[in-house]
C-alpha cells in the first residue's frame, strides 16, 4: 500500500488563559492511499484539530507532516491544498453575495465534474440552489450539504471530513453514505472522516481512537463495535459517552 | 459628439456600447448632447433651470429611459434638476449614472437633484451608477439627492451603485410611501484612497400597509471614510427593514447610525447594522480550495458588493 499522508510525533500546543494548553501529543499516524479512516473520540479530545493541522489551518508545534513522502509542515493552507488535500468544515461558512455554483466552480477548478451532479450527490435538487447566495437563507443541513459537495468535487490526495453528519436529516443521511462509498469506489482519495455515528464507522479501513490529545487506539471498525455494544450491554441509559470524556462522564461497566 | 473616454464611461454607468433603444438623454459637460423620445417617454427640457422632465404615460410597459451624464471637462461644478413623472400603472426601468473623468487639477462636481412622481399602481425600477476615473489631481465629486414619492399600490425598487473612482460623496435620499406602496433600496457603494462617502436614506412609512426594504452593503478600504444615517419613520401600520453592511480594511472609518422612529403601534421597523472585518472562516474555506489570501480577499468583496 502506497502511504499518501504521514505524521511524526506532530504536537499542538495554544496558548489559553491559563498558560499553555496541549491539544495534540506525539501524534504518530499513517494514512494509505484508498482507504477510509475514521476518528473518533471524545468531545475536546483533538480530533478537529488533527484535521485542521493537516489542512494547515492550524499550525503544529513540533514534528513533522509528510505528503507523499515531502515535508509539509511549513506549508500554507493554499499550497496545501494546490497538493490534493481538502477539508469540508464541521460549521461551514456562510458568504453574502457568493452563489452555490460559484463556490462549487472555485472547488473544482480545472476538474470536468458537473456541478448538477456534485449537488446530487449530496440530494440537492441543482436548479433549486445552483443561484442562490450561501448566506443565512440556508438551513445547517442544506449549508452542510453543499460544504460536503464542495470536497466532492476536487480532485483529491485527502479529503478531511469533520462531522460531516452533523445537521443532515437521516434521508440524506443514507446518501451520504453512499456517497462516500461511490467517492471511494470512484477515486483513489484517502478518506478521513470525524465521527461518531455507527453507520460511518461502519465505511472505516480503521478506526483511529484519539483521547485527551493522543491516539488510544488504531482498530478495525468491528473490533471498535464489538468492544462498545460489550459496554452497551451493560448500560441503562444507552448513552454513548466514553470514559475518559471532556466532561468526566464516566461510566464503569 | 461621443469621444472614446466617452464612450467608456458610458459602458461603466450605463452598460451602454452605443446610443441606447429607446427613450433616452446623454448629458456630457453642463449639456444635453442627444436625446430620443418614444410615443410614451417624453423628454422636456426645463425653462426655468438646468434640467429635464421625463414624461411617461400611464400604462406603459416594458420600456426603459437612460439618462447618462458624463463629466470631462476640469473645474466643472454641474447643477442638474431632474423630474420625473411615473403614469399610472406603468412598468418601467430608469438608468441613470455619472461618469466623471478628470485628468486635471482642478475639480470636477455634479450634483445631480432627482425628483420622482411614482403615480398608483406604477412599478418604476431605477439604477443608478457612479463611477469616476482619469489620473489628474483634482477631486471627483457626486453629490446626488434623490426624492420619490410613491402613491397608493406604487412600487420604486432603487438600485445605487458606487463602483469606484469618487472622491467625495453625499448621497442624500427622501421617499414617502402611500398607501400600499412599496420601496426596495440595494445600495453598493466602495471607497478607498482616502475617499469619502455619505449616504442619508430617509423613508416616511405614511399609508396603511405601505413597506420599505433597505440594503446597504459597503467596502472601506485603504484611509477611506464612509457615514450611513438611514431612517426609517412609521406614520401608520407598516413594514420597514433596513440592512446596513459594512466590510472594514486597513485604516478606514465607518460610521453606521441607524434610527427608526413609530408614530404608530402597528409599525414595524428592524434596523441592523454590522461593521466588521472579512470573517476569518469565508477566507480560510477559500483558501481550502486553493486560492491565496488575496485572491480569497477579491473574490469575497466581488461577492459582497456584486
């Protein structure tokens, strides 16, 4: 398997009120090419900002981050994304005056993908949207779909995924599925996705755990189901917090 | 005749390549140059100062009347009274525009006074641009004051686009709206340099049910200055909406002084004023896509005031 994206010992740290704060630890990851991979976690356990350290959007404190094998660390968002690297945000942004093809032409680019069919995709009618300025008219979920088909049609190394599930009804939430099932079928993209719902990390090669900043745990999805309905089984409110959470929920079973 | 700077401010205020279709009146230097009249436009000179009547019939549909006026000439200060009356039940668009090109050192001013008569049951839609240009020292200035009033069932939809090159602007608008009558204002207006702009936007909400809309959206950039005073006054059960916009850059000044006032316990007035700086996550999501900072930047304010 070739290796698309690589992190050595990569660390975060920001300054908070309170001093420094670490948000990644000796983050040691590989992602190969074709396969899609899940990140789980708790609530404030880094997983956002591992994907927007490895747009560029955040800057890493020390380590190193390979792309194909070269040193990107350094480099910008927008050389970053010039290399094959996309990120569809967890809470898009809204524009006054920037209209729905206009931003899925910028997306695409050189690429001969039809913007009708990227809107498909992600069950948008395009007539209905193709005019219509992404600003406060759009509801979370239409704002999230077109985020989603923003990524979906740019030809890429990486696509990062965070909570791409978040505000979208459970109609479209089968299409999404298929969605990145047909975007894995149809291009060697590596897929990442942050999640927690079942469904997705029913799509992952490998699920990668992270908590309190670190990588726990690198699993195949069934292993990581099989070990949570253990825990379920157990449980009388079936929620489905973590040991370990932001906010010490803790659970013993 | 039409000389080739002209002809190029023509196409930046009016979208015009050559003589306009239709009813229409070239203004260039202090002058009226050409002008066409149609069976149900008519043009007037006025007798008693500078300045037209711009006649329509009641009922006409579907026609537009532009009436450009283009400044080339330096230390030109033009005075321009301009009326128009809006039949009854007719459906028109009005452009108008300055274009101003000084290549001088002294200044170059129009102030142009536009006076509408919306009659019952008219839809009148007005553009207006501004634009200057020429690389002499000497200030551009627009002054334009703009009066409508809008009779029972009426609607005037504004749209006032300031698109660069004005040194110095104070746009002043005044519109009464009757009964039934509606007012939709889009204004754009972009400084930079160290320009300024003033815009006054005055509606009185007179009829029952009358509603007025207001847009604004401007960019401040470099040592410019913009003030926006919009107010909206409701005499009686009515709707009124003001949006003002601001992108703030570098070492502008903004000032955004919003004000309704209800003579009325059934009007409804919303005033919403933001200044801010282009949001961080507009330029970061275009930078995902592969654009630098700065073409993220032009893209976001095309958009803005687009």
């Amino acid at each position: 398997m070739i290796n698309v994206l690589k992190m050595n010992n990569v660390n975060v740290t920001l300054n908070g009120n309170d001093g420094k704060i670490e948000i990644l630890k000796n983050i040691d990851l590989t992602f190969e090419e074709n396969k899609i991979y899940v990140i789980t976690g708790p609530n404030g356990s880094g997983k956002s900002t591992l994907a927007k350290a490895i747009m560029g959007i955040t800057p890493i404190s020390s380590g190193q981050i390979l792309l194909d094998g070269n040193d990107i660390s350094d480099k910008s968002i927008t050389e970053r994304a010039k290399l094959g690297i996309g990120y569809a945000f967890q809470t898009p942004a809204r524009f006054k005056g920037l209209k729905v093809k206009e931003m899925l032409d910028l997306a695409k680019g050189r690429n001969d993908t039809e913007s009708c069919q990227l809107l498909y995709d992600v069950g948008l009618c395009s007539q209905d949207y193709l005019d219509r300025d992404i600003d406060s008219t759009f509801s979370g979920g239409e704002l999230k779909r077109i985020e989603i088909a923003s990524i979906l049609g740019r030809d890429l190394k990486m696509a990062l995924f965070d909570e791409p599930e978040a505000g979208i009804d459970l109609w479209s939430f089968q299409r999404l599925i298929e969605t990145f099932e047909k975007m894995h079928q149809r291009y060697k993209t590596t897929i990442v996705i942050i999640s927690h719902q079942e469904r997705i990390l029913r799509l992952a090669d490998e699920v990668i755990l992270l908590n309190d900043g670190t990588v726990s745990e690198i699993t195949s999805h069934e292993k990581f189901l099989e070990k949570i309905s253990r825990l379920n089984s157990g449980c009388d409110c079936k929620n489905d917090c973590i040991k370990g959470g932001a906010f010490n929920a803790d659970c013993d079973r | 005749m039409l000389t080739a700077i002209d002809k190029d401010l023509l196409e930046k205020i009016a979208d015009l390549h050559e003589v306009p279709h239709g009813a229409y009146n070239i203004r260039k230097d202090g002058k009226g140059i050409s002008r066409n009249t149609t069976a149900n436009i008519d043009i007037i000179t006025k007798q008693d100062k500078p300045g037209i009547d711009i006649i329509i019939k009641p009922g006409t549909k579907g026609e537009s009347v532009h009436i450009p006026v283009i400044l080339s000439k330096e230390g030109l200060c033009d005075v321009v009274y301009n009326t128009f009356e809006i039949g009854e039940d007719s459906d028109v668009v009005i452009v108008a525009g300055c274009g101003i090109h000084n290549s001088g050192s002294a200044d170059e001013q129009h102030d142009g006074i536009h006076e509408f008569f919306v009659r019952k049951g008219a839809h009148m839609k007005y553009v207006e641009k501004h634009y200057g240009e020429g690389d002499g020292t000497g200030q551009r200035i627009l002054n334009p004051k703009t009066i409508i009033e809008v009779e029972e069932g009426g609607v005037a939809e504004l749209e006032m686009i300031q698109i660069k090159g004005v040194d110095q602007t104070v746009r002043d608008t005044d519109v009464i709206l009757h009964k039934n009558a509606r007012l939709i204002v889009s204004e754009r207006l972009h400084t930079y340099l160290d320009q300024n702009a003033e815009s006054n936007i005055n509606v009185k909400l007179m009829g029952e049910d009358s509603s007025a809309q207001v847009i604004s959206r401007s960019v401040a950039q470099d040592d410019s200055k913009q003030v926006f005073h919009m107010n909206l006054l409701g005499y009686n059960k009515c709707a009124g909406h003001i949006q003002c916009d601001s992108i703030i850059m570098d070492n502008a000044k903004v000032s955004s002084i919003p004000e309704i006032s209800a003579f009325d316990s059934e009007a409804q007035l919303i005033h919403e004023a933001a200044i801010g700086k282009i949001a961080s996550d507009q330029l970061i999501k275009l930078m995902t896509l592969g654009l630098s900072e700065k073409e993220a930047e032009a893209i976001i304010l095309k958009g803005f005031l687009g």
